[in-house]
C-alpha cells in the first residue's frame, strides 16, 4: 500500500531546502553588496565620461597657470583631442556639445599663442561644429559669437564674420550673446567718420592702419615675398605712428612664418623664421608682456633646431639668452641657451657678446664694464609741470623728469613793484618741446611759470604774491622735484628729516635719489589687475552739449576704446556702462568696490562760457584747490543724489585716507602720457594740468580714483577733434599708456615704455 505525503511533510521538506539554500544565498547578496559599495570608477580602463570631462577641465586651468608650458603646443592640442575625443566617445552623454565646445576653446587657447590662422581655423571649425550639430544647445550662440570674433580678429575675413553673427542673431534673437553680437557688429561696420550727432552710435573700432601689409599669394615665389616683407619690417621700424601697433607686427611675422612653412631654400627659411622671432620680439618690447616675450625665445630657439647650418643660429640663439635674461628673469635658460651657442658655435661672430653675457650672469669682472655699455644713461629731460593749490595760501609745484638730476635753489625776495620769485637750477638737463615755457595762473598764490633753456641747464622760474616758507623736496618712480610754498603763517607739511623750510634758506645742490615715500600701494605690494571705467553721463542725462558734441557719446565711446587697449595688456575690465542708458552717480562707485576694482576712471567732457578756455584735465579726488576747480566739480556733481549730511561723513573719510596720495599719482601719470601720446600723434593739446576737487562720481570709491575732463566741446578747433575718432582713439591710447604706467610703479617694473609706445629691438 503506497505511502501518502500530507501537506504538512511537503511544508517541512521546503522549508528544509530552504534553509539548506540560504547560507550560499547570504554569501552572494553580501558578495554583491561589498562589490557595489567599493567599486570606484577608476578600475574601468575607461573612466566614466563625466569623470573625464571634470578631469580635461581642471586640466585646463592648471595649465593656464604654468607660464611656460601654456606657452608650449602639445599640451594644448592634448586637451583639445581629449574633449573631442569624449564628445565621439559618448553618444549618450547629455553634455556632448560642452565637450565640443571646450575643445574648440582650447584651440583657440592654441591661437592666441601661436599666433598662425591654421589654429584659429581649426578653433572656428570646432565652434561652428558646436552651432551645427547642436543646435538647441545653450553653448550654441556663444559658440557662433567666439567663431565670429575669431574669424575677424585672427582670420582677418570680416565678412564672414558678419555671416556668423548674422546667424546668431536670426537663429538665437533672445540669446544671452545678443548685446555682445551687435556690439561686435558695430565695431566691423563702424566707419571712421566724425560723430556728427547724439542719436549716432560711438565709433568703438580703432583706425585701421595705414598701408595694411597684404597677405602672402600662393603664386608669389617665397624668396619674393621674403624680400619684400624684410623691406616692409624696415619701413614699419621707421613709423613712429605704426611701430608700436599690435597688428602690422603680427601681420608681418604671419609673412614671414607662411615663408618659413613654404619649404624654401635653407638660408630663405631660417632667415624667414629669424625674422618672425623679430617681429615677436619688437611687439614684446612695446607690450612688456611675459607671454610675448616667451613666443618671441620660442621663434629664436627654432632657429638652431630647424637650420643648424644656418648662420643665423648662433644669433638666435643668443638673442634667446639675451630675452631669457634681461626680460623674463630666468638666468638659468639664458645660460643653457649660450652654453649652446658657445659649444656649437664657438667659432661665431655672436661668441665674443655670447661670453660676456655669460660673465654677466655669472657675476665676473666684466659684468660691470658691460652693463655701462649695454645700458647707455638717459639724458634727464624736464617732461612737465604742473600745480596744485590746497588753499589759497599755500601751492605744491611738481616738476616731473624722466631721470634723476642735480639741481640747485635759490629764493629771490621781491619789492613792492617785484613779487618774490623761486628759481631752480636742474643741471645738464633737457626741456620737452610740450613744456610751456611760460604761464600765467590765476586764483593761486602761484602767479606765473617761467622756463628757460640754458646751455647745458634747465631753469625753472616760479613767481609767488608772497614766499614765507618754501621747501623743495625730491622722488624717484617717478623722478620729480616737488616745490612746496606757503605765506602768511602757515606752516609747510612735515618735511623729511634734513630738509629745510626756512624761505631764507642759503643756496644748495642736491642729488635727486631714492627714498621711502608715503607710498600706500607700493609698501603694501598692491597691483593693478582691474580698472573700472565710468562713460560720464547717459541715457536721460546727455552732460553737455556744444559745437555737435554730445557728452554721452563721447564719453562712452572714448571707454570703450579705453578698454580694449587695457584688455590687450591683460588687465580686467569692468565698465559703468556699455550702452547709452542712465546710471546714478552712487551707483558706479558701488558697482566699483562689488567688482573689487583697483582703479576707478571717469571720464567727461568739459564746457565754459568763455569758449577761448580749452586744454585737457585730470582730477584726483579732494577738496577744490581753486575756483576753477570748483566749477567743475560744481557742473558735474549737479545731478548727485547725494545728501549734505552724508558728504561731510565721506569727505572726512578722504582726507584721511591713503587713497588721495595714490589718486594724485595716478591722475599724474594719465595727465602727462595722455598729452605726451597726443602730441606724438600730431596733436597740440594745452596741458592743463592736474587738479583736486570733491567729484560727486569718485566719493565712496574703495581704490585710487580720478575723473578726466578731455576737452571743452565750447571751444570749437576742440569740439572739432572731439568728433574725430582718430583724435578719440589718441585719446584712448594716452589714457590706457598712463594706467599702465601706473600699474608698472606699482609692481617696481623698470620700464619707460609700455605696449602703446614706441618702442624698438635691439635685434633688428
């Protein structure tokens, strides 16, 4: 009789299994678990793609900061592969077109350094690809945007550069690149014809140069085309006006590369490379800017590698040494560069300077012998004057030179029909022709300015209503002599000890060197990273209005120009304004100290019943020093919302702060080089020197501010240069050359020169 199995048995029997089962079950769930909490996306051979692209990322601003490998091309086409190659790798990834566009970013790193069109094509090429493929993208206008602005600065085709933005603005009319878009399009199609009218858009694109240098034909035989761009790198050495503009140099050295990649004969080819490294350099010289200067050492050193033979490889290589040294401070390349040239090339015309360099970096005896030769003396030269009245009863006279210089001081006390007079003596000096040499003040103690050339000396003749207290007092970075007078009984300030104010004083000789000046920014080592410029006026509020001028047109236009020249030197800008729209006057200063701005400029235009008044003007923000100032700051702080009670707070604050000494100096340095790149474009501009008053506009600055009147629009010959964009764009370059000034004292750079000047290579 068969055996029945009741239903309990067959629960029993399952539950047997199970338990049977769920040690190996337990084991594997734990097995999985410990799997799936310390798996790390590095074992893969292939890291997850967002991995990737954090990685590229970083590594790009890592080699931002590595100042000679940015400098380098792999290491930036490395990162361009690898965001393309993340882009082809994941087409699943929701942020291709990121990635697409990164590599298009670091190709135009790649361009901005090397300076060929092949780069920038290859950069327009990934962007557009951006556009194309992706075209719901966010990162597709800008993606436009960047092609466009490449294509017209770099590639040199503005019209296709219009075709682009054209496309950005049709596909993408309420992009966040529109307000960029249309300014980029004003500045290619902006003429350079006067500002006629105050609906008429300021003109923000610079001259073009005169005699562009063409570009290379393919049907021009290479040696043809050497020669010919070696007699137009002569003639742009000789242009004053165009020596030191960015474009005809890096035009001239594409010449000469575009030779180079032409594959000519060996002596054609180096000498064709050679060149290319000159151009580099010239630029570097009138720039001061590292980067340059590295690009240039990099074009020598190609010299030796590429055409060992050439005889240009030793001169190469110790032009190399001679940058590496003198401009990049980097003794240890210089070296390696001349042990080079002296193993390879010992028998060179370039040994004998390669060996003395050699001994000058290594500190022997010829160092000093050579550094007198290499460094001729700069004859000192009085630049120019000018004045400021704190009172009625007392005046500083600030002479301003371009070295230091001996002088001597002797006070000539007057009678009842003769005023006193000063008169100093600077020896075997020089006077600028911008130098007035005779000038009648008003409203001061300050009567009259008297400058004479003698044989060797310079004389400088200051006339007072009355001498008490006189003190002459000297600096260096800038060199100046600096005359302090008061009458009645007021005191002059606290003098350096040893220095007299004794108005009898006996007649003295003194040697203008260095000391330690009241210098808040150099002491603290601040430097000059971001300037914020302020377009006086806007919107509802025109500012004044003569002869066509209208002062918000100008006055924006002018910083825009300003602005660009300051970004081609690598400073940050930040602008009140880039439109014709209204801002308060409180509200640029804010916007100012949020952005941490380390200078503030404004600039106006100025205007006065009597229309014969003319000349250019610096103010530094402080009480009026006289009544002319006064009216200024009247007419300009007529529209502040600013109430009494808070003026005398704030304006406590600025006597006491740092910030005047630092505002004076730097409205020094863009009243002189403002007038000095004027004159030096052809324009007579009277110097009007600089001022103090409480401008509504700089008070609550955090950082050196100065407001810059450039031209009376009431006197007509000025109103007339006012509407030239040739005059404005001087204008621009002259305000741009004194910040960079400026900046350069700061960071104890020793340079007289900086990229808006002339300037010249020791190699050509």
């Amino acid at each position: 009789m068969a055996k029945r199995t009741t239903s309990s048995e067959k629960t029993g029997n399952g539950s047997g299994v199970l338990r049977r089962l769920a040690p190996p079950l337990a084991f594997m769930l734990a097995l999985f678990a410990l799997v799936v909490l310390c798996y790390d996306a590095g074992y893969s051979a292939l890291p997850p793609t967002e991995k990737r692209y954090a990685d590229a990322k970083a590594g790009v601003e890592r080699l931002k900061l590595d100042e000679k490998r940015s400098m380098q091309r792999e290491p930036w086409e490395n990162l361009a592969e690898e965001f393309s190659d993340i882009y082809r790798s994941d087409t699943d990834w929701p942020n291709r077109a990121a990635a697409l566009f990164k590599a298009g970013e670091s190709l135009e790193q790649l361009a901005r350094r090397s300076f060929t069109r092949k780069d920038a094509q290859r950069a327009v090429d990934c962007y557009e690809e951006v556009a194309l493929k992706h075209a719901d993208s966010r990162l597709a206008d800008d993606a436009l945007f960047r092609a466009a602005l490449l294509t017209a600065s770099y590639l040199k085709d503005d019209k296709a550069a219009l075709a682009l933005l054209d496309r950005l603005e049709r596909q993408y009319p309420r992009g966040d690149m529109r307000d960029q878009a249309r300014e980029l399009r004003s500045n290619l199609t902006a003429s350079l014809a006067p500002v006629g009218t105050a609906a008429a858009a300021p003109a923000a694109q610079a001259p073009a140069p005169e005699a562009a240098i063409p570009d290379v034909r393919p049907a021009q035989r290479p040696q043809a085309v050497y020669q010919q761009a070696k007699a137009e790198m002569d003639a742009l050495r000789k242009d004053k006006k165009r020596s030191c503009w960015r474009e005809p140099w890096e035009k001239l050295e594409q010449r000469f590369l575009s030779v180079h990649a032409a594959k000519p004969s060996p002596a054609i080819g180096a000498g064709a490379l050679y060149r290319a490294a000159v151009c580099r350099e010239a630029l570097a010289r009138c720039s001061h800017m590292d980067k340059e200067f590295q690009a240039a050492v990099a074009l020598y050193a190609a010299v030796p590698d590429q055409f060992p033979r050439s005889a240009l490889a030793d001169d190469a290589l110790y032009q190399a040494a001679v940058l590496s040294a003198q401009e990049l401070d980097d003794a240890g390349e210089a070296r390696r560069f001349l042990s080079e040239q002296l193993k390879s090339y010992a028998k060179g015309d370039m040994a004998g300077k390669g060996r003395q360099l050699l001994a000058e970096l290594d500190g022997g005896p010829q160092k000093e012998a050579s550094v007198r030769t290499a460094q001729r003396p700069v004859a000192p030269e009085l630049q120019m004057l000018s004045w400021d009245s704190p009172g009625k009863n007392s005046v500083e006279v600030v002479l301003e030179l371009n070295t230091s210089t001996t002088y001597d001081t002797r006070l000539v006390r007057g009678s009842k029909s003769q005023p006193d007079r000063l008169v100093l003596r600077l020896k075997n000096t020089a006077v600028a022709d911008d130098v007035r040499k005779g000038v009648k003040v008003n409203g001061s103690l300050l009567q009259n300015i008297a400058v004479k050339k003698l044989k060797k000396d310079a004389q400088v003749e200051l006339t007072f209503r009355e001498v008490a207290r006189f003190d002459t007092d000297s600096e260096e970075n800038p060199s100046r002599i600096v005359v302090r007078v008061t009458s009645g009984k007021n005191r002059l300030p606290r003098a350096e000890k040893g220095d007299t104010d004794i108005a009898e004083a006996p007649r003295r000789e003194r040697r203008v060197s260095a000391r330690q000046v009241a210098d808040m920014a150099s002491q603290l080592g601040l430097s000059v990273q971001r300037v914020f410029i302020d377009a006086g006026h806007g919107g509802r509020d025109p500012g004044t209005s003569h002869n066509k001028v209208v002062e918000r047109v100008i006055t924006l236009d002018i910083a825009l120009r300003l602005g660009r020249l300051l970004e081609a030197n690598g400073l940050d800008v930040v602008y009140s304004r880039r439109d014709d729209r209204a801002v308060g006057l409180s509200q640029r200063t804010v916007a100012a100290n949020r952005k941490e701005c380390d200078l503030f400029v404004s600039i106006h235009v100025n205007a006065n019943e009597d229309r014969s008044v003319q000349g250019f003007e610096t103010y530094y923000l402080d009480f009026a020093s006289n009544q002319h100032a006064a009216r200024v700051a009247a007419l300009e702080n007529a529209r502040s919302e600013r109430r009494l009670g808070n003026m005398q707070s704030m304006l406590a604050e600025v006597m006491l702060s740092a910030r005047v000494d630092e505002s004076r100096r730097l409205a020094s340095d863009i009243q002189r080089l403002s007038l000095f790149r004027l004159k030096r474009r052809g324009y007579e501009v009277r110097n009007n020197g600089t001022k103090s008053a409480p401008f509504h506009v700089l008070l609550g600055a955090n950082m050196p501010a100065v407001l810059v009147e450039v031209g009376y629009c009431t006197h007509g010959q000025e109103a007339k240069r006012l509407l030239d964009a040739k005059y404005r764009h001087a204008l621009a370059e002259g305000l741009a050359e004194g910040i960079l000034a400026y900046r350069d004292r700061l960071s104890k750079r020793r340079t007289a020169q900086n990229s808006l000047t002339d300037g010249t290579s020791g190699a050509m």
